[in-house]
C-alpha cells in the first residue's frame, strides 16, 4: 500500500482485462480520468505492475485489504 490507500501488486498489467479480489470485477484502465470519481480501479503503476485504486479515494478503505490477500487476473472470454 502506498501513502494514498492504493494497493500496490506485484502483478503484470499487460495482457489482462481485469482484476478480481474479494469476489468484484474490477476492469483495468490506462489512467484515473478514465473512471468517475469514487470508482474502485484497477492500472498499470510506474513499474508496470497492477495497483489497485480508486479515483479521489482510498483502495485500502474500500476493500479493506491486507499484505496477502488474493488478488486474481483475468482475460475477458471472448
């Protein structure tokens, strides 16, 4: 987790449609303008990794995540 609640993975971004932990779909976007204020997301992070987050908020407050928690990435079936 960073100062900002975002929840940092260890994840690659590339290739991946979306994220799912705690049971929620949460999609990838390239960038926070690319979601409404308030909306849990999931992107790409400087290193290239998946970093959970949410648009003016706090990830950690929303999901209530801990170091280990199960986080999954999936492909849209086509």
């Amino acid at each position: 987790m960073d100062r900002f609640g975002n929840l940092i993975t260890t994840l690659p971004s590339k290739g991946y449609c979306y994220v799912e932990i705690q049971g929620q779909q949460i999609s990838i976007v390239k960038t926070y303008g690319d979601a409404p204020p308030h909306r849990l997301i999931a992107l790409a992070g400087s290193h290239g990794l998946i970093e959970l987050a949410v648009n003016g908020g706090s990830a950690q407050k929303v999901l209530r995540c801990e170091n280990g928690d199960p986080v999954w990435l999936r492909q849209r079936s086509s």
